[in-house]
C-alpha cells in the first residue's frame, strides 16, 4: 500500500505530465498557425498564377475566382486586384473593376497601370477630369506609353493639340 505522500508524489508528477504535454500541443499547434501564416503570399502567388492561366484561357470566370483567392489569402497583393479589375472590365462590372483599381492603388501607389486602367474607365463614362487626373497619376507613378496615348487623347477630344502632340511624342520614347 501507498503512503499518503507518495501517491501526492504520483498526482504531482501526473500534473507536471499533463501540463508539459499541453504546453507541447500548444507550441506545436502554434507552430503550425505560424507556419501557415508565413506560407501566404506563397499560397496567394500561386492562386494568381492560376489566375492568370485562366485569363489567357478566356476563362474570366475562373480567373476572378482565382484573383479573389490570391486577394483573399494575401490582402496586400495588389496586384491580384489590379488584374482581377482587368477581369471585372472584360465582363462589364465597372463598379467592381473600378473598386479592385482603386483598392490596387491604395496597396501600392506606385502602380501605374491601375491609374492607367481607372482612367480608362473615367474616359467611357463621359469624365474626363477624372480620366486625366488618373492618367496623369500613372505617368506620375510609373510612366508608359500607355497613359501619356490615353491622356494624348483626351487632350486631343478637348482640342487642346498642343498637350495632345506632346503626350504622343512621350508615349513613343
């Protein structure tokens, strides 16, 4: 038969059992959610490159599914909403595509085409301030020649040629 103070002895190192092991699963389980965290733009980047499979596929469907993953995943992909954007406009959702501009360049100020392709939008809506202070910003951003044409010509839609004709000129160099 046991003394009192050895089975005391076996409850404590049960507990110091049990406790170690729970500290264990907790750091293996955090481990893990780590792991998992680390591994997003991983995971997001690969949802975008499906993504942009399916869009050269002309499957717009599933490339906005696959954007919206990579978005979802990792929210500062700006990128996946730029392109996802590009999807929404191919299938007449303005609002939605202007939104995943808009929400591209707050990500990432410096992507022009995002400004670029809002403008684009301003421009078929009739406003053309917007449109040119969207083209404007891309330029400002990271110039192509894509913005100085699309600013080029709604400068030249305005008769302001002479704008017209320098954008042109840059949108070649």
């Amino acid at each position: 038969m046991e003394t009192p103070g050895k089975q005391e002895e076996k409850r404590r190192q049960r507990r110091l059992l049990v406790g170690t092991a729970s500290v264990l699963l907790v750091g293996a389980a955090g481990w893990g959610v780590y792991q998992y965290i680390a591994s997003a733009p991983m995971r997001a980047d690969e949802a975008y490159q499906q993504g942009m499979r399916l869009a050269s596929l002309g499957d717009f469907k599933g490339a906005d599914e696959r954007f919206t993953k990579a978005v979802d995943i990792y929210p500062s992909l700006a990128v996946g909403y730029y392109q996802r954007g590009l999807i929404r406009k191919n299938i007449n959702q303005t609002d939605a595509a202007m939104a995943d501009f808009q929400e591209a360049i707050s990500r990432d100020g410096s992507l022009g085409s995002a400004h670029t392709a809002l403008g684009v939008i301003y421009r078929e809506r009739g406003d053309t301030a917007h449109a040119i202070a969207e083209f404007s910003a891309g330029i400002q951003t990271s110039p192509s020649a894509d913005s100085y044409y699309q600013r080029g010509q709604l400068y030249e839609s305005q008769g302001n040629h002479q704008k017209a004709i320098e954008d042109y000129d840059a949108s070649i160099h």
